[in-house]
C-alpha cells in the first residue's frame, strides 16, 4: 500500500495541516497524520518513520514552527521524498521555521514550501506530483484539476477589463 505520511511537531499544527490531508482525500491519495516532535518525542519520530517506509509510506510531509527540525530529522532517517512545511508562531511569525526547514545542509534535502495554510495545500500538491511520476490515474487528476483552476480564473475576470 503507497501512502503519504503527514507528521506534526504537536497537535496544534493540525488546524493548519488538515488542509493537507483534505487535499490528498479529495484526490484519493491514501495518508496517514501522526504527532511527533523533533525534540519532545524523538524516539517515537524515529520508530514512526522506519515503520511508516516499511508500510508503503512514499512520501513524507513534516509540519514544524519555530526551530522546525521535525522535517530535518525526517530527511536523516529515510532517502523518500520529504516535504516541509514551516508553521507560523513565534516572534518571527514563522519565518524562524522557514529557515530552519529550508537550510538544510549539502546531501539532506527537503523541499520546503510556503508558511501555514498555503504551504499545507502546496505540500500535498508537491506530494501528489512526486507521486504522479509512476501513476497515470493520478497525473491526470492532476492536469485536470490544473484546466478547472485556469476555467475559473477566466471565468472570475469576465467583465473586467484591462487597458494597455
């Protein structure tokens, strides 16, 4: 069974990540949402991950704030794709996380996406099209949904017009 697995550094990530998994259902991608710190439950984090890629898990997307190292941390225990997604709090309003997620060093990549709710969205988006390379079902959701988005962008400006 392939799957992507959703992990949070604490449980009030998830307003933010539900988008996510809502993301991934409406296009039928099986996922799994789990709670577990970097640094509170490290131990946990490792069993989660080498269980999660002996189930199928096929890509993993990490949501931390602050020091954001949940996503780090994933990327040392797996050679899968991992995504992550900084989450707002702090002083800094997130970009401490944005940091901290996208400065990885050289041979331990993540792919890092935007701040809170767009970077959820995004991060299933990306998953889906990591995904999408060895499945055609799923591509073609993809660019489907891909011509409905451009459908009502023309259909939101009829009416306005643009003067040059």
């Amino acid at each position: 069974m392939k799957f992507v697995s959703i992990l949070m550094g604490s449980k009030s990530d998830y307003s933010v990540m539900e988008e996510c998994a809502k993301t991934l259902e409406k296009f039928g991608v099986l996922h799994e949402v789990v709670v577990s710190s970097a640094h509170r439950s490290p131990e946990r984090t490792h069993q989660y991950v080498k269980n999660a890629e002996a189930k199928g898990a096929k890509v993993f997307i990490a949501a931390a704030g602050m020091a954001a190292h949940l996503a780090g941390v994933v990327a040392s225990l797996t050679t899968k794709p991992v995504i992550g997604v900084p989450m707002k709090g702090g002083v800094m309003e997130g970009m401490d996380a944005l940091l901290s997620t996208a400065q990885m060093p050289g041979g331990m990549p993540v792919g890092t996406v935007a701040i809170g709710s767009a970077g959820a969205v995004n991060s299933a988006y990306l998953a889906m099209q990591i995904l999408a390379i060895e499945d055609e079902e799923l591509a073609a959701k993809l660019k489907e949904d891909r011509i409905l988005k451009a459908k009502k962008v023309e259909t939101d400006s009829m009416g306005i017009e643009i003067i040059l």
